[in-house]
C-alpha cells in the first residue's frame, strides 16, 4: 500500500541522527542523549541537484559495508548517502536498525565514521533497484517539497539523469565506470580525494 508505505517512510526521516562521533539518537530525545553533540565539518563536492545513492541492505557482508562509510567519510557530503529499502525487522521498532548502523559506523570506541543513512523505499522504485548493492550518480534531482522522498513520483519536478553500477565494488571504481559517460569534474574530485591516503578520523 503506497499510502501507508509513505507514511512510514516519513515518519521516520531524518529522524535517525549521528553526532558525528559514532553515537546514534532518535529526534526528539532528551538533550541530555545529545550532550557530545559536535558540530561536523562537510564538504560539497557535488552540485545541489545531484546525488550519488548508495543502495544497501543488512544482508550485505559487514566489510562491504564499512567500505562504503569509510569513502562517505572520507567525502563527508551530505548529498552522498547509504539508503535502505526499509526499516532492519520492522518500522514499528528502531533499534535493530540503529544498531545495524551502529555497527557499520562505530563498531569500536576507536572507530567512528560519519556517514549519511535514509530510509526510503521510493527511492528503490524511482531508479528501479533490483539488486544491492547499487550505486546511482542522479543530476537534475528537484523535488517540490524537499521534506518529501526524493524518489516519490508525485513529488519529483523533472526528470532526472541517472547513472547505475551494479556489484560489491569500491565507491571508487563505480564513480570512475558511472563517469565514463556521464563525463562530470565533480566526479573526477570526488575519486581523487578518495584515492588520497587516510590519515584518520576527526
């Protein structure tokens, strides 16, 4: 049911938060959950209509996973994110998905990724997912309301231009294949900075 798809996926958007050092809290909580709340330093390498979608599931090998939040660490774009088909379980509870996230961004006290996550089915649908894990480079992306998924139909202005590699392969190597044909400057900085060596995480 679309409807109830819908309202399920916004009422938990944007609700997940990261501090930014590796703890999760819900919207809404108590101050005090947020007392180590820091401000983060992001970066933006892609234009305002742009995205790159990183289609993942918890199925998917945990060092598939961190792989990815250690290139959207080293990134730190907003407009670069993991999304995921639905809730881990079930909506009607939050914690095994923010312990799935736990996981892949702060498994240890000495590892702490900033990564950004979305719950969105639409998104799925939109660029006709079948398979994870997906990268998807998107320009042209504007929607009418921007509060709204970006992947509704109903919500989406024009028509994008998108780009998919399939297969568990590095951020790096899909940006480079998607950028074969989509020929952007703006994805050749981003697979410049993540070939740039690491020298730890703020």
């Amino acid at each position: 049911n679309s409807q109830k798809m819908l309202k399920e996926v916004e009422g938990w958007k944007g609700r997940i938060k990261s501090d930014g050092n590796g703890n999760f809290y819900v919207d809404k909580a108590p101050a005090s959950d947020r007392e180590n709340t820091k401000k983060i330093s992001t970066k933006r390498y892609l234009a305002d209509d742009e995205r790159i979608y990183i289609f993942i599931s918890s199925s998917l090998p945990m060092k598939a996973l961190t792989n990815y939040a250690d290139s959207l660490d080293k990134l730190r774009d907003p407009r670069i994110a993991m999304i995921l088909r639905g809730c881990v379980e079930s909506c009607s509870k939050i914690k095994p998905t923010v312990q799935f996230m736990k996981a892949i961004i702060n498994p240890s006290e000495d590892v702490k990724r900033l990564a950004e996550f979305q719950i969105d089915p639409f998104l799925y649908r939109h660029y006709k997912i079948s398979q994870v894990p997906a990268i998807v480079f998107a320009r042209g992306v504007s929607t009418i309301n921007p509060e709204l998924s970006e992947g509704l139909q109903s919500n989406i202005q024009k028509t994008t231009e998108s780009y998919v590699v399939y297969g568990d392969v590095s951020l790096e190597y899909a940006i480079e294949k998607i950028n074969a044909k989509a020929s952007s400057q703006r994805l050749n900085a981003i697979v410049k900075q993540l070939r740039k060596g690491y020298y730890g995480r703020q």
